[in-house]
C-alpha cells in the first residue's frame, strides 16, 4: 500500500509500528488477554494519542483521516501487532454515528470515542449467518420511547463498552432490508444483560440480551429511511478493517516464516536451502502480496461513490484475506514443524488471528457468493 499513502498516513504507520515494536510484547498481549478488562488501558490510551483513533474518523467531527488507506493503515500496523485493543469498535460505531439522522446531536459521544471511550456495535445475530440484514431484534414505542426485545452475537468488546449501536427491526420480515432502525443502547439501560467471554485468539466478545429494554425518545441514531445505508457503511468499515487486519499479520507470520527457515540448520545447512520448502515459502510470499493488492482495492473503492462497487470490491478483498490468511496461517506452521503450534511461539498467535478474522463478518464463502451477486448486479446496471 505504500504508494498510495500520503505522508501523514507513512508517519502515523511508522509510529504504530515503533511503538508496538518496542511497548507491545507478546508477553503484555498475553496478560491484557487475560485480564478483567480485556485489553491494555496504557497501549490504548498510547494509541489515542499516537492519534490512531482521530486517523479513523473524518476531520468533520474532529479526526484526522476516515478514508479507505487511512483505515487499512491503521489496521494493517494492528495486525502485524496482534492488538487486542478496541480500535474495531471506535471506527464502526464513529462512522456510523456522522451517518446519523441528526449528526450534531451525536457529536459529544464522537468526541468521547475520539477521546478513547469503549463503544461496539451490536449488530450480529445467532441465526445471522453473516446476512447483513438479518435482524430479529425487535423495536417498539411506548409512552416512554422505545423498548428493545432480542439478542446479540459475539460483540467485540462488547462488556467493556460503554454503550452498544444496536440494531433492531420497526416491521418487516427478519430478512427485508427495509424497516430497520439504530439506536445508541447506554450500559446502564435496564433491561440489557450482557455475558462476556473470551475468543480463541486473545480478543474479547460478549453476546447481549435486551428483555423489555426501556430508550428514551432520543436514543434513535438512524430511522427506517436511512438505517439501511447507515448500516451498509459501518460494515464496509468493519470489513475493511478486517481486510488490512489480516494482512498485517500474514506479513508478519510470512517474516517469521522466511526467518525461522533460514536459522533453522538440519542437514548441516539452513532448512531453507532445499528446493521444496523454498517453493513453499515462496507460494506464501505471492499470497501475501496477492492480497496486498486486493486490499489496496478495497482500499480505493471505500472512498468512491459507489456504494455497490464499494461493497463489491470489499467483499472481493475479504474472500481473498481468507483464503490466503488461511494458507499462511497453514503453510507457516507446517514449515516451522511442531514448535509452530506452541503457545510460547508467537507464530501460533498469529495463526489463529488469521483463521478468526476469516470467519469474522462472513467468511471467504461468504464473501465470493457475496462478490459473485453484486457483480451480477452491476452487470445488470451497465
């Protein structure tokens, strides 16, 4: 991605990494992972001052970036870091919310997320199966305002935040894209249970249950009439992230790959002077740079007009980060042998970081049957 950044975007990437590099060893992942909290709150105060949480957001409410190569650089030095840290939550849930119906009555919780405030957006579903539209949450009014009946998946972050963007139906089928609403769920609603736990690669997720969950009038971020588009964004953002996630670290495994085969003697020489592990660690290193490419795509598209080329070309990028985080994450342990399942190994991490990101907001299946469709709907429209 290097020749489409501009200087701000290097000098935010090189600050990431130094700062990871030296203050983010495995060893203080490993004890943020298994803490109460769930993360590191010095790496994440460090991050919102490095200014990775203001890159994020558009300079119209007070960041300093939120286009497509602003979000994959970010990403991208996250994952070759293996961060745990809540940065998925701050860029959905602060685009969303400039997307919002009433933008400026917004603007004090985009400054606390700009400011480091925990946030998440609880969208997924149990029955979902990655349908973006699939929302079974139901939404009423009464006298009060609104009440929320439904549950939520696997919400990154989602017991540390200190509120929810929560999806929910006003009528319609589970499945119909229209009747969808949005609305900014506070920790302390009654009514909203949360149960936390931790996910096989070191991050933190809760799933939410709203029983008779009392918001007042204002809690609306958007309505049915822009709901839609609202949400269509957030998870571009998201899967963006993703995307740029997951290169950063098939870069890092592929290094650690390409590395361990040259110290590693057996023979009397390097492992990595037979021909058919070079053939392999080869394949690993065009997969890693095929799917540079596919975010550098993606990248682009998010900054374009066209919502369906957009999420066209997102989704393109998102099959191709599973499909070849999969084969790095395979390849490079079967070339490091037994030693690269170990938990003292960080290779193990990064292996289990890539097979999670491939599942996280549909999966490669998911995602070609996503690209073939809106490239047939785009065919369509010519």
């Amino acid at each position: 991605m290097d020749f489409s950044r501009t200087d701000d975007q290097r000098m935010l990437a090189d600050s990431l990494d130094r700062y990871l590099a030296q203050r983010y060893p495995m060893t203080r992942r490993h004890a943020a992972a298994a803490s109460p909290l769930g993360y590191d709150a010095q790496v994440w105060a460090d991050l919102v001052e490095l200014g990775a949480v203001a890159a994020l957001l558009p300079a119209s409410v007070g960041g300093l970036g939120g286009g497509g190569f602003d979000i994959a650089t970010v990403f991208e030095s996250a994952g070759r870091a293996l961060l745990i840290e809540p940065l998925l939550g701050a860029l959905v849930v602060g685009q969303m919310l400039t997307r919002a119906d009433d933008p400026p009555r917004w603007q004090p919780l985009l400054e606390r997320v700009l400011a480091g405030a925990v946030v998440a957006l609880a969208h997924d579903e149990p029955e979902a199966h990655h349908e973006p539209h699939h929302v079974a949450t139901s939404a009423g009014r009464d006298a009060q305002g609104w009440v929320l009946d439904g549950h939520k998946a696997v919400v990154p972050h989602g017991a540390q935040a200190e509120g929810w963007l929560v999806s929910a139906r006003l009528s319609g089928g589970v499945r119909d894209r229209d009747g969808i609403a949005l609305f900014w769920v506070p920790r302390e609603t009654p009514g909203v249970r949360v149960r936390a736990y931790p996910t096989i690669d070191g991050g933190a997720a809760a799933d939410l249950t709203l029983v008779a969950a009392q918001l007042p009038e204002q809690a609306l971020v958007a309505g049915p009439m822009h709901a839609p588009a609202v949400l269509a964004h957030g998870l571009a953002c998201a899967v963006l992230a993703l995307c740029a996630e997951g290169l950063g670290a098939m870069s890092q495994a592929q290094r650690m790959t390409r590395d361990y085969l040259q110290t590693r003697h057996q023979f009397g020489r390097p492992i990595g002077s037979f021909q058919a592990l070079q053939h392999r660690a080869v394949d690993m290193w065009m997969a890693v740079e095929q799917a540079r490419s596919a975010v550098i795509n993606a990248a682009a598209a998010f900054d374009g007009d066209d919502a369906l080329e957009r999420d066209r070309l997102i989704a393109a990028a998102k099959a191709t980060i599973g499909r070849t985080g999969t084969l790095v994450a395979e390849e490079s342990i079967q070339l490091h042998g037994g030693i690269g399942m170990t938990w003292e190994l960080p290779l193990a991490h990064y292996a289990k970081r890539l097979i999670m990101i491939d599942h996280q907001c549909g999966d490669e299946d998911h995602h070609l049957a996503r690209f073939i469709a809106l490239s047939r709907e785009r065919e369509a429209r010519a």
